[in-house]
C-alpha cells in the first residue's frame, strides 16, 4: 500500500501529521456512518479519536482493545436484555448480574474495560427500536470507527519508521561514543556511567519500537525487504553492551598499578572515534534515504581502525578487542549495499 502524502514544510512537524490524520478520520468515520445510517453515530466518531495513534503499532492495539471489549459487552448486555424483557427483571437487579463478572475481567484484564462501557449503554440508556439491536449496533460503530482509524494510520502522512530507526541509532552510538569519553577522561564514578547507558538503552527502545513499526508497514517480511533495518537494533545493542564493558574496565585502570603510555591511550581512542563517527553517519545517511554504499569504504574504515594488541594491559587489550570485533562487524554490515531491494 502507498501512502499518501504532501511535501509540505510544516507537515515535517509531527503534531501537525497527527492533526491531519485525526481530522481525517473523524471525517471518514462521520461519512461512513452516514451511509449506513446508525442510530447512534457518535460512537464510530469517538472510537476514530480514541484509535487513531501516532503509528500503526500503537493504532492497531488500540483498536483491538476496542473490539475485543465491545465484543465481549455486547455479548453481555444480551443477559439483562432477556430478563428485563421476558423475566420482567428490575433493571439494576439485571445489569448487575452482568456487571460483577464483568468487573472482575476488566481488574484482570484492563484492556477490556469497553466492555463495560457498551453494557452500560446497551442497557441503561434505553433507545427507539429493538433492544437487541443496540449492542449490534454498537459493534458495526466500534468497528467502523476502528477500520477507518486503521486505514488513516496506513495511508494518510505514514510516519516512515525506517527514518526514525537510523535517526534513533545514530544518536544511540552518539550516547555510546559520549559515555567512552566520559569513562576515558577519568573524572566520573560507576554511577554516572550506569545513567549515561540508561540514556543509551532508552534510545536503543526507541530504534526497536521504530523496527516494529517498520514490520507492520508491509506484508512482506522486513528481513526480506530490508535487512538491514531488522539487523539493526541487535547490531547497536551489541555495541552498547561491549562499551559499558570497556568503560567499567577504564575506571578501574587507575586503580590497578598498569599503565599505557599517553601516546598509545590517544591513538587507540582516535581510531575507535573514527569508526564510530563513521558508523554514525552511515545512519544518518540510510535515514535520508536507502542508498547504499561501497563495501570498500567500509573496508577501508576497518583497515584504519586500531590493532587489538597496541596496549600492554590484558584486561584493557582484551575488553578493547571485543569493542573493535563488533565496531568492525557493524561497519562491515551498515557497509553492504542494499538500495535495490524492494
């Protein structure tokens, strides 16, 4: 599917696509239940505002919740219905035999909980016509509201999730490269460094969420159509990892007697700088646009990275080598170029 969109400055602001899209729906949803001429309209236009998200992901769990508990609601409110109607039930003495278990699955299962509210309506606010038909009607609305907040998502201004997981790696190594530094200047303790890799985690979340976002865009597989994409998260987690690693092992090294001459310390940390400079623009290039690049400069980036033997301290040598395994292995992979892929 492709979606629409317009090049327009102000579109780039992401309330402003929100806006749009939420505008979108509630007018489709209005239209929709104007040509299936419901009793009560307003539900399909209320369930449009509460599905429509921001991203598929977040939209497609929305609108489940919202049929499930309709569903299950509907299903409900046929008990009171029937005895009201043929037993000559009191009506709260009715809903409550349907409210209770109700009330039990929805503290077990919040998601639930628009089962509640469609019980509610379709008992205690009574309308013209067959009371049967209300909770049938509150299904078609919910899911009229819920399929055009869907179709929104997908066509309408879609966020380009493969953008925002470059964007969201790049800054990732940036808080890598950030926390090495911090570890290397020696003036900070274990507790600065340990906030500084939540900030990378947090970030690292962000490029996962994007990669999810990005699986539900399209109905072919993402590691078919874009493996560099599906790699990506577990490429820069892997990188965080070794660099917390290899920031506690510098923390330590004033402490343990060795040392390594100044001069060795700044050429090891300039060619790491360089390859995680490289990594980092190599991400932003790939959220600009899927281009590619030549493998011979990714191998040419490896080939100026620094040996895993220039330092004398093993613990430091050793921690160092597993950094420059996976900073390597990252280049080589952000290095491949798969630009003509689908």
């Amino acid at each position: 599917m492709i979606p629409f969109s317009i090049q327009a400055p102000w579109l780039n602001n992401a309330v402003a696509r929100q806006t749009v899209r939420l505008l979108s729906a509630v007018g489709l949803s209005g239209f929709m239940v104007w040509l299936t001429n419901l009793q009560e309209p307003g539900w399909a236009i209320i369930t449009s505002v509460i599905v429509t998200q921001n991203s598929i992901t977040d939209t497609i769990s929305k609108g489940r919740d919202q049929i499930v508990g309709t569903l299950i609601g509907a299903v409900a409110s046929i008990v009171p219905i029937t005895l009201m109607m043929f037993l000559r039930w009191p009506l709260w003495e009715a809903f409550a035999i349907a409210f209770i278990p109700l009330a039990v699955l929805v503290s077990w299962k919040p998601e639930a909980r628009m089962g509640v509210v469609t019980l509610m309506i379709a008992t205690l606010f009574p309308s013209e016509g067959d009371p049967y038909l209300r909770p049938i009607e509150r299904v078609l609305a919910i899911l009229i509201g819920v399929g055009v907040s869907t179709l929104v998502t997908y066509v309408v201004l879609h966020e380009k999730a493969r953008r925002d997981a470059f964007r969201n790696a790049a800054e990732t190594v940036t808080q890598i490269v950030a926390m090495l530094q911090k570890a290397r200047s020696g003036d900070t303790d274990w507790v600065t460094i340990q906030d500084m890799n939540d900030e990378c985690a947090a970030s690292l979340r962000k490029v996962q969420a994007a990669l999810e976002e990005a699986r539900r865009e399209h109905w072919k597989p993402l590691e078919q159509r874009d493996p560099m994409l599906a790699q990506l998260p577990k490429e820069v987690r892997q990188l965080q990892m070794d660099a917390l690693v290899v920031a506690r092992a510098m923390l330590r090294f004033p402490h343990s007697g060795a040392t390594i001459p100044p001069q060795q310390v700044a050429t090891i940390s300039a060619g790491l700088l360089r390859g995680f400079q490289w990594v980092i623009q190599r991400c932003n290039d790939e959220a600009t646009a899927r281009s590619g690049d030549d493998s011979r400069v990714a191998a040419e980036v490896i080939s100026a990275l620094p040996a895993e033997d220039e330092t004398a301290d093993p613990i430091i040598r050793f921690v160092v080598g597993i950094l420059l395994t996976d900073l390597k292995h990252i280049i080589s992979f952000l290095g491949e170029d798969d630009a003509d892929r689908p």
